[in-house]
C-alpha cells in the first residue's frame, strides 16, 4: 500500500473498470479509479479531457489525488497536455532552462518537478511547473501510450478514443 504521492505517482497502476466519455460543457471527459497491486486506491483517479469539437488539440490527461490517507496534498500530481491551444510559461520555476520559455508545443507537469519537499507537499497554482515533451507523439492512441508508460499505467489501452463532434464548414469540409 502507498504510504506517499511519491509512491502513488511511481507505482504500477491499472485502470479499475473503463467508462465511456462524458460530456462536460464543450469539453469531453473521463475520470477513471486506479488499483495498484489489485486493491482499488481510495482517491486516486485517471483524468482525460478533450474539446468536443476540435480532435487531437488540447488534449490534458492527468493523475490526481483526492483522498485523506496520505499527507501532502490533494488535487492533480502530473499531468501532460498534448498539442495545447496556448503556451504554458513557469513563471520563473522549474528547471533553469525553463524558467520563463514560452512552451508552445506538448508539455509535462511532473510530479518531481512540482513537489515541495520543503513543505511537504505539492506546490501550489495547479502544478506551475511544465517541460516540454521531447517525444513527437503522433494521434490520441500514440499520446495514451505516451501517457500509459509515463503515469505506469499497465491497461492504458482501455480508453477508447472519444466520439469528437465534427462539424462541416460552407465548403462541405469535416472539421472540429
């Protein structure tokens, strides 16, 4: 059993039991229990959330803690956002390099990079800190692997991509 966040973030995880995307807004989501060592952890949760209308843009997936056994915190503890709409800027955080590049592409909120370890808990502002992703990740199922392997999330592959509402402009053309 996972004494730390450290430990939630690190363990092998694997989604509990899959659910179809709802719809939140102009937003589709997915929020999804995760077991590690096959005993359901209380609180801790898989989180996809993607704009209804526009296919592999803004696409955030996230670990996130919402319990009261380990100390620390709650809320998200990484996260990754593929092809964002805007640019993440750390504000002068994070690693040196990073400190105040505009970060235009896919980047990662990890866990490490946001911890405190001074206070004890993760910083605040909803994970501040951000590096870019230096993969070239290709299509939803390319970032759920992505993801799977980097949150250690061993049954990634049953999230099903969601059903995005296309659109037609006046020339006839599909877009979201």
């Amino acid at each position: 059993m996972p004494d730390t966040l450290h430990d939630l973030v690190t363990a092998e995880k694997a989604i509990v039991s899959p659910v179809d995307w709802g719809k939140k807004e102009r937003r589709l989501e997915l929020k999804l229990a995760l077991a590690i060592d096959g005993l359901t952890e209380e609180g801790l949760f898989f989180r996809a959330c993607v704009l209804e209308h526009l296919p592999d843009a803004e696409v955030m997936f996230q670990l996130e803690y919402h319990g009261l056994r380990i100390p620390g915190g709650t809320g998200p503890l990484c996260r990754v956002e593929w092809n964002p709409l805007r640019p993440h800027n750390n504000r002068g955080r994070g690693p040196k390099e990073w400190r105040f590049a505009e970060q235009a592409g896919s980047h990662y909120h990890s866990f490490e990079d946001n911890w405190n370890a001074g206070a004890g808990a993760l910083l605040r502002d909803n994970l501040p800190v951000a590096v870019p992703v230096a993969q070239d990740i290709q299509g939803l199922t390319g970032c759920l692997d992505f993801v799977g392997n980097l949150f250690r999330i061993n049954n990634i592959d049953v999230v099903k991509t969601p059903e995005w509402v296309l659109t037609l402009d006046l020339q006839g053309n599909a877009n979201g």
